[in-house]
C-alpha cells in the first residue's frame, strides 16, 4: 500500500475540489451567522453574543462540512471508493448539523423563523416527526437507484447533500437545538430514547451492506478498484 501511495497516479486521486458553490454557500452561511449573532451584542441577558464554546462549535461545523464537501473525500466518494462516500455522509449528518445546532443561540433561530412558519417548525421538530425524517433520508438516498442516479447527475447530487443537512438539522433537533419557544427540544427522558432508536435505521442499513452477498451499486462495479479493495469489500468497509 506504500508504493500505492507513493505512486504519482495514486497522488492524482487525492485532489481537493475547490467548488464554487461549496465555498460560496459556506461562505454566505458563516457571514449570516456572523451577522446575526452580532446583533445581540449589548442588548439584554437572552439576546446576547453565542459564547465562545458556540462559536468554535458552528465554526468547526461548516470547516468539518466544507472539508467533507471538497476534499479528496468527496473526489474519491464520486468516482472510486462508496466508503469515503460514506465517511462523507458521516461527517454532514452525524457531526455538522448537530454542531450547528449547539453553535446557534436560541434567540437567533428564534428570529429567523417567521411567526406564520412557527407551527410548521414544532410539527417538523416533535421528535416523532424529525426521527422519521432523519431515518427516511438516510434510508431513501441509499436505494440503489437513487444512489446511482445521484452519482451520475451532479444536480440531483447537490439535492441530495442538501437534504441531507437539512434532515439531519431536524434529526438531531430535539436533543440538540437551543430549546427554541415554537420548536422546543424533547425532555431528557425523551433524548435519551431517541439516541437510543437513532441507533437502529443506521444499523440496519449497515447490516443490509455488510451481509450482502454482492455489490448494491452499479456505478462502483465500473470504477477503477484502488487501495485493493474489491468492490464488496468496499461496500462491506462502507
């Protein structure tokens, strides 16, 4: 694997993409952010600066998401290797978006979400609602169909990133969320079993990628095979 990795065609695989409209949205994303949370500064005890824990916090979510989005995670993701595409998704759903979250002060998210949309965020946020949307997204994006059709469409592809965020900001809200008055987060009693059921619409999907039999997925048995894995072991490590 050393030589692999030595080798000037293996370097070319581990390319950063430097897309415009990543760093354009994340950009746009962090000044917002900036923007509003300057705001506060000066007014009363609820309307205040985020802390610095809050800030680090939203901060490392957009580099840790803009890294994921760019990298060479993403070029191998695309084009070689469904594990780092995985990792990918991993890093969007699982460590962003409830970073996000914890990073944000309860009066912004307050702010922003208009009085007319206010009972349309608690209906989306009960813990019932967001489980489900969290699960779907990660359960739909994963048929074999939509997973190639995602590959082979950059659109679609961008689509289904985005979604991915927003349903992981609305998976992850009732145990992680500022305790927002419309959308306010579950009790402890409540967190504590939705992290445990979170657990299961991951495992059986892992479970349907570890015992399968052969590859789920067209566009990786086309792909050049590197780091010598076969196609199932990759899907298997994925």
């Amino acid at each position: 694997m050393l030589h692999f990795l030595l080798n000037n065609e293996a370097a070319n695989l581990f390319v950063w993409d430097w897309a415009p409209s990543v760093l354009i949205g994340f950009g746009l994303w962090t000044l917002a952010y900036i923007f509003l949370t300057s705001r506060g500064h000066g007014l009363d005890e609820q309307k205040r600066r985020p802390t610095t824990g809050g800030q680090i916090a939203f901060h490392a979510s957009t580099v840790i998401a803009t890294v994921a989005l760019i990298s060479p995670i993403d070029h191998l993701g695309d084009e070689y290797l469904f594990s780092a595409h995985m990792i990918q998704h991993l890093l969007l759903m699982f460590i962003a978006a409830p970073l996000w979250l914890i990073g944000t002060p309860r009066w912004v998210l307050e702010s922003v979400i208009p009085a007319r949309l206010a009972p349309w965020a608690r209906r989306l946020t009960r813990p019932l609602a967001a489980y489900l949307i969290f699960a779907l997204s990660i359960i739909l994006w994963h048929i074999p169909y939509l997973y190639n059709l995602a590959l082979e469409h950059e659109w679609i592809h961008i689509t289904e990133h985005l979604i991915y965020m927003a349903a992981a900001v609305i998976g992850w809200w009732p145990i992680a969320s500022p305790n927002v008055s419309c959308a306010p987060r579950a009790t402890p009693p409540v967190r504590m079993l939705y992290v445990f059921l979170l657990i299961f619409p991951c495992a059986a999907l892992a479970a349907i990628l570890t015992f399968a039999q052969a590859p789920l997925y067209p566009f990786y048995t086309t792909a050049p095979r590197i780091l010598g894995l076969s196609v199932l072991a990759d899907q298997q490590l994925g």
